[in-house]
C-alpha cells in the first residue's frame, strides 16, 4: 500500500506528523521525505534504537492509548499499530489523538482487517472526526479522519 501518496491527498508537505509506534522506522523514511515527523515508541529500548538509527528526527517515548503529550500536530499516523487493542482502548486513544491536533488536523490509521472489524473502527472514528476516506487494499483497511 502506497500510503504515502493517499497522505499526500490529504496533509501538505512540511506538515507535523506524530508516527504512533515507530518499530524499526521503515514508515518514518518515508513520512520523513515529505512531513517534519516525530517518531515515537511505547518502550524505552526501542526509542534508543530509533534515536541511534535516525539521528535527525525526534523520538518520543508515549503510550498510544494515553498520548499523555503537550505538542499539537497536523496529523497522527499508525500503521497496523492499534489493531492489538480493544475497541475501548482505540476508542480512548482516537479521543486523546483529538486533543493533540492542530486545526483541520487529521489522523490516519492502517489496520489490518484480519484482526478487527472494519465497520466498528469507522464507527468510533465517527463520534469524533469527519470520515474523509476509509479504503480496503490488499487485506488491510485504512481510515483517514478530519478533526471536527
């Protein structure tokens, strides 16, 4: 999935990206070349791993759930990142995500469909943002939500 180019539709260049679990950083290239982009990991360990291999991008340890930060952004991204989670906890997260945007922010998020049902994520990205597009591609589904 060439996720980089549907972003492109949506969120100008230049603009602030939060990568919610960063993992190895094959993500954070790309997003890099386009977006000023924070990475960000959940356990210490990795974010050292991050900070050694991307020595010019900004990593940050926070929980996707609590997303206990005081930056705003013009958008959160994940990819296959919060499908481990309940739907209460994605929920909260979406919730807390709300929080830390910009104006005219938006999130989005990869799933994989495998893993969670498609219509209840759209559902809870509803209560909170305007649904600009949500698409099935090759056995994952992505959702792209507006800030209200």
């Amino acid at each position: 999935m060439d996720f980089i180019s549907i972003l492109r539709e949506h969120l100008p260049r230049f603009k602030k990206v939060l990568e919610l679990g960063s993992n190895k950083g094959d993500d954070l290239k790309l997003l890099d070349e386009y977006y000023e982009v924070i990475a960000s990991e959940d356990e210490k360990i990795k974010t050292r791993y991050l900070k050694d291999a991307f020595i010019d991008i900004r990593v940050i340890l926070v929980d996707k759930i609590e997303l206990d930060l005081q930056k705003k952004f013009d958008c959160i991204f994940s990819n296959e990142k919060l499908d481990k989670y309940s739907l209460k906890e994605i929920e909260q997260s979406f919730e807390n995500q709300k929080r830390l945007l910009n104006k005219n922010g938006i999130i989005f998020h990869i799933f994989d469909s495998s893993k969670i049902e498609n219509q209840k994520v759209i559902d809870l990205v509803k209560k909170d943002y305007v649904l600009l597009k949500n698409e099935i591609i090759e056995g994952k589904f992505y959702i792209i939500g507006s800030s209200l």
